[in-house]
C-alpha cells in the first residue's frame, strides 16, 4: 500500500533525515547524502539496504520463503452451500492447469515491450527480466524503485562497458544471439560508458548492435 505525502511532511522527514541526535538515529535518513552505488556523468544510482538502515529492517523484514506463490482470489462464504463451494474450486482448478498450459507452450518465446511513463505511474519488473529506462529528449529524469530480493539475487548489466556478456563463453555468446562471438565482442568490448549512457543520436540507418536480439539470452 502505498500513501502519497504533503509537501509539509515530506519537509519534516527532510529535516529528520539531517538531525545528529540519538533518539532519531536510524529512523530518517537522507539517501543522497549517501555514496551512490553507480554514478558517471550521465547519472547516479543510490541504494539504500535493510542492513544499513533500521528503519528499512523493519518495514522489509527478510522473506522467510525462497519462492512466493500468487493464489487467485476466490469467495467463500458461510451461506455457500458444499456443492457451490466444489464447483468453485473445480473452476479454479481447471483455470489453473489453462495457465500452466499457457505457460509451457510460451516457453522459449520472448517479446519486448515498451511504454511511456508519466509523473505518478508505478509498474513492476519481474526478476529475470531486462529493463532499460530511456530520458525524453532534452529531460531528465527520476525514479524511486523498491527491490525484494533474496539473498542470492544479482544485479547484472547486460550492455554498458561493465556487462555480463563479456563473462561469457564464445559459444554461449553464439547461442544467445545467434551471431559470430568475433561480432559480439566488437560492440560489447567497445562501449564507453556504463550503467548510464547519454541518448543515442537519431539515425537513418540501424547501428551494428540492432543485429543482436537481446531476448535471446533470457
């Protein structure tokens, strides 16, 4: 749940966040008086861990669980009768197996989405999955992001001059593009910049690394 805060609140927070007393030691906090996790001069990154922070501890506490389970939402009242309550559950059931059956004839297929995001919008990012946040021309841009992670989760950068694909076999690199390793490391091996990069200038012609289908390797 989320609840969006006046301008007087978020000025008393502020004020919290710079205080040296005890007592509010580790309730607020100021992020950008932190070192920033990734920063160039395109951008910078702040992260703020549980660990580090109290307050986090107690709003996040560690999952208990390695996986979550996404149960569909059903009625059961005390006026249904057995057999109303049978049926239901044998719909849910049969919707179930339609999912799963969805699922493992989409496995191996991929599809790349793109949206335009406004002030206010919220969307979520699956784990496993690639995301890349582009600036409108002549704007700048910023984001607060939530993570739930466990503890053997990480982050990997698939382009940037720091990307996992170098880490990669030649093999492994020809099987997820589909395209000569030799080829693969000519663009990976030469970017100048990573984890933020400026726009890229507008062309007529596609750059040599539109030839490589990222949704390959996931």
């Amino acid at each position: 749940m989320f609840h969006r805060a006046s301008q007087e609140q978020i000025r008393i927070l502020s004020q919290g966040a710079t205080t040296s007393s005890e007592e509010e030691k580790g309730f607020a906090f100021n992020l950008f008086a932190q070192k920033p996790k990734y920063s160039n001069q395109n951008g910078k990154f702040f992260k703020a861990c549980p660990r580090e922070f109290e307050l986090l501890r107690t709003w996040m506490p560690p999952p208990r669980n390695r996986y979550v389970e996404m149960v569909y939402p059903h009625l059961s009242k005390k006026n249904y009768q057995g057999e109303k309550e049978e049926e239901d559950e044998k719909a849910q059931r049969e919707m179930e197996e339609k999912i799963e059956e969805d699922e493992e004839k989409k496995a191996g297929e991929y599809s790349k989405s793109r949206f335009q995001l406004l002030a206010g919008d919220a969307f979520i990012v699956p784990a496993g999955h690639p995301v890349t946040y582009i600036a409108s021309e002549n704007q700048h841009w910023r984001f607060i992001s939530f993570g739930l992670y466990h503890q053997n989760n990480t982050r990997m950068f698939i382009a940037g001059k720091d990307n996992v694909v170098k880490q990669m076999e030649s093999v492994t690199k020809e099987l997820a593009f589909r395209v000569l390793s030799s080829l693969i490391d000519e663009i990976f091996n030469n970017l100048p910049a990573s984890y933020f990069v400026s726009r890229p200038e507008e062309s007529r012609g596609k750059p040599k690394a539109w030839i490589l289908d990222f949704p390959h390797l996931f």
